[in-house]
C-alpha cells in the first residue's frame, strides 16, 4: 500500500524526503515537544494550517549536529544525476544560485564576460562581487523580436580583447526557450583558461530525453544554476547550484554559496528539491515525454489559429511554449486578464508575447485545455495585426561608464527621467518578468532605455525595482564613490 503522503514511492532514493516524511509524521502525531526553533511548534491553533508541513532541515530532517551529513547524501545523489561533482541546494531561487558563482567566480575588480540579456539577480551577484562586466550581446530574430543565444565567435573576442577575464557566465536557455552554442562557449572559454557558468534557471528538466536538448553541464559547462521550483514539481525558491570542479574549487564554491543562504533553510523546500531530483532520476523520461507530447499538441493546435505564431525549431527548447500575438492584433496584457480571469495565470505576458510555462506536473490534457482557452481568448481580442516590435529587455545595448558594483555603493539624486539622459543610473530597472535589467547600475542612461521603459509600462508592464515605479523620475550617480574616497 503506497504511502498517500509520498504517492510514487520515491523516499528510499530521496534522504530528505524520507527525513520530513517522518518528522511530520511525527509532529502529526504529537509525539513532539520541540525547545528549538521555528517558532509555531508545529502547532496550527495559532497562525492556523498555514505553517503544516514546516520543518527546518536543522534540528527538524535531522538534528542539528548531524543534518550535514544527511543534507551532503542527498546534495551527492543530485550531483551523480547531473554528472557534476559538487552540489547544493538552496532555499533561495536561481537568484541565490547565480550570487553564489559570482562570489565564486573572481576577484574584486576583475573582468567577467556576461550576457547583457542576465537576469536582475546575476546583475546584482556582479555587485556584490565586485566583478565587472565585459557585455555580450544575443542576436535578435528581427522576424519574432526575441533573443536567441549569444554567438560563439561574439564570446570569443571578448574573451580574446579581455584576457584576464575570470569566467564566462551565459543564461541558456533565454527567457522564451531560445538556446544553443553551450559546447562551443564551453571550448572557448576552456581554450582561454577559464570555465563556463550558465545560468540555467529555467532548464531543470533538459537531458532527460532524448528529444530534449542536454543540460549544461553535459555540454561543457562548469557550472550550472537552476531552479527546482521552475521546471520540476518542487517547492517554491528551490533551486541547485552543480559544478565540476577543475576549473572551480569546491571549497571556494561552498564558501561564495554559504556567504548568503539562510543559516535556516526550510527543510520542506530541501525534501521537495530531493524528491524531485529522485523522480527526474527515476520518472524523467516518460514525464519528459508526456510534457513533449502536450507541447507538440498545444503548438499544432494554436497554429491553427489566423495570424497566431509559435516559436518553435531548432534553436528553441522543445518542451517551450512561447504564443506570439502581433499577427493576431490582440494585446497580450488583455489576453492575459482573460486567462487569469479563466483560472489560467500565466508566467509573463507582454504585448506581443505569451509565455506559459508547462512542466512534468502537466499531462496532455491541461495543456490541451490551456491551448483551447487561449485561442478562444485570442479570437475576442483580434484586431489588426502589426508587426512585433522587440520588447526593451532584448534592445538593450548598454554604455558602461561605471563598475556596477561602484555606482551601486555611489551617492545618487533622484532627477526627472528626462533630465537623467546622459547621467550614470545609480539604480537597476526592470520590467518583470522577465527581469532584465534595461537600466542597471553604471550604465549610462539613454533615451531608448527611457523610452522603451515607458513604452512598458504604458503597454500594462510591471516595472521593478526602481525607486520610482511610475518612472516619472530615476536615481543617478552623483559622483562615483572612488573620487569620495580619494578626497
Ligand atoms: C534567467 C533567470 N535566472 C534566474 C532567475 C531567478 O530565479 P528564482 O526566482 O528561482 O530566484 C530567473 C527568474 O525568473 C530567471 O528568469
């Protein structure tokens, strides 16, 4: 009789699993009178049902002197999968994961070559490194006005005009499931004397099937991000940090992961991170086949649809589903109300552009119904179709007048946007999803990122993180805090 609390058998391959499946089971049963944190007890008459199944991975999965060893097994057997040597799991999202390799990556002051189309939180891992950024840019498609990767020969000259780089760290796959090049960036960044890091947020689930493209570390990179809660059924912030270790040292790479993960990670979220990897390991291929089956099936069905686009060949991710609007006229903002109205949330919609994400927790018939909807909700909005224009995280070319890090730690005065123009952006500005930053610490402020922000926002954007959301005003640099410190 399978345990209704752990449906398909996966405790004995998933230590911390097995862990919380006794520990609350414990708690359940009133067999605890816990003098440790956390705070509710396990009791639910105070804040009610919404602490159930709350266990710290120290002094909860284990106690407190021995959770290392059982947090290690788990971390070794999720290594093994992925064919790296080091491993962790974090409680904190991809965001936690990509700070932690840049911490990892170089030295203060030292060269990195970097996607400009990184998310907000590898932004933010240059400041906290100190690193500086050498850009490199991904083509944009001028026909759907998406990214793809970052040519290998664009790599390559930086790598050649910036010797002293410490790493390579590329997104693959993009946002919308454009991918590729990874084996040529790996051997590029190996002939330079330097590893390979990808962040690889949304890419738990590849190299699992043979339709599926491999996953980063297989092809060549040294070190990989992803977040467990994205594209395999774990809890929400779950995320692992994997690298092989020639080019990393492992000490180094545990030091730059511990300097900011909590000291008290949520052992439910550690159990969910394991669990998940003991079913890719087990499950992956037939759940990889049934998601690839759903996707094909969607895409058929909304080709069908006038003027609906698709993306889809081989530099796209198979088990994406990224819907294109501009040849339909609807507005993807409104589309967007009517699928959330429907029940149907999507991960982010901009004017021209879908994004729903589809996972192994899918099966054929959520995404067929999925599909259905939104070509319902397309034909209500139809209008004249236009052609795309290329959202403002994919135009970015950047002028870096200052280390990120520096213009970050730099007095700064808030100024009307339009006076901004030409002054160093002491802020990073993003509209999210997808979290690229237009504007981020150093770069010189331009009116196409002033307007592209605006033109964002008016279309129904979220913008994130500036002081000033409206963006009727924006923080610059006053002077940058290396001429303070020499007065
Ligand atoms: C490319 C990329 N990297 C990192 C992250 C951060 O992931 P998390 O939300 O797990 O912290 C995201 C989030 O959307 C992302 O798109």
């Amino acid at each position: 009789m399978p345990d209704p609390r752990d449906p398909r058998g996966l405790r004995g391959d998933a230590p911390l699993l097995d862990a919380w499946l006794r520990f609350t089971a414990q708690a359940q049963d009133g067999a605890l009178t816990p003098m440790c944190v956390p705070g509710h007890k396990q009791r639910q008459d105070l804040v009610g049902p919404v602490v159930a199944g709350d266990a710290p991975l120290y002094g909860g999965l284990d106690t407190i002197k021995h959770a290392d060893a059982l947090r290690e097994e788990a971390e070794r057997r999720a290594a093994r999968l992925w064919d790296a040597d080091w491993c962790r799991f974090s409680v904190a999202g991809s965001t936690h994961g990509n700070q932690a390799l840049a911490l990892a990556a170089g030295e203060p002051g030292q060269e990195i070559i970097v996607t400009r189309s990184l998310h907000r939180s590898l932004l933010l891992g240059l400041v906290l490194a100190g690193l500086r950024p050498v850009w490199v840019l991904p083509d944009v498609d001028p026909v759907t006005g998406l990214p793809g990767p970052v040519p290998v020969a664009v790599v390559r000259a930086a790598l050649a005009a910036h010797p002293a780089a410490c790493a390579v760290f590329l997104v693959d796959p993009s946002y919308v499931g454009t991918t590729g090049g990874l084996p040529g960036h790996a051997a590029a960044a190996h002939e330079a004397g330097v590893p390979l890091l990808v962040d690889a947020a949304w890419a738990a689930h590849l190299g699992f099937h043979p339709d599926l493209p491999p996953h980063a570390i297989a092809a060549g990179a040294d070190a990989m991000v992803t977040s467990a809660h994205k594209a395999l059924p774990a809890y929400t912030q779950g995320a692992l940090v994997l690298a092989r270790t020639g080019r990393l040292a492992a000490a180094r790479l545990d030091r730059a992961f511990e300097a900011t993960h909590t000291t008290s990670p949520a052992g439910a979220i550690m159990a969910s991170i394991d669990a998940a990897r003991a079913l890719l390991a087990r499950d992956g291929k037939e759940l990889s086949g049934r998601l690839l089956r759903g996707v094909a099936a969607a895409k058929d069905r909304l080709r069908q649809v006038p003027g609906l686009r698709v993306l889809d060949g081989p530099g796209v991710e198979p088990a994406k589903l990224v819907v294109l609007l501009a040849g339909t006229g609807a507005n993807g903002h409104a589309v967007e109300r009517d699928l959330i109205d429907a029940g149907m949330p999507v991960e982010m919609a901009d004017r021209d552009t879908i994004v729903p994400i589809v996972t192994l927790a899918d099966d054929e018939t959520t995404v067929a119904r999925f599909a259905d909807t939104l070509a319902a909700t397309v034909e209500r909005h139809r209008a004249a179709p236009r052609p795309p224009v290329p959202a403002a995280a994919w135009t970015i070319t950047p002028q870096q007048a200052l280390p990120p890090r520096e213009a970050f730690f730099s007095s700064n005065e808030t100024l009307a946007a339009d006076a901004a123009v030409g002054r160093v952006s002491a802020e990073l500005v993003a509209p999210y999803p997808p979290g690229i930053p237009v504007l981020a610490p150093g770069e010189v402020v331009t009116s196409a990122a002033v307007d592209a922000l605006r033109t964002a926002l008016a279309d129904g954007s979220r913008i994130a993180y500036a002081a000033d959301p409206s963006l009727a005003t924006l923080q610059v640099v006053v002077r940058p805090a290396s001429i303070r410190a020499g007065e």
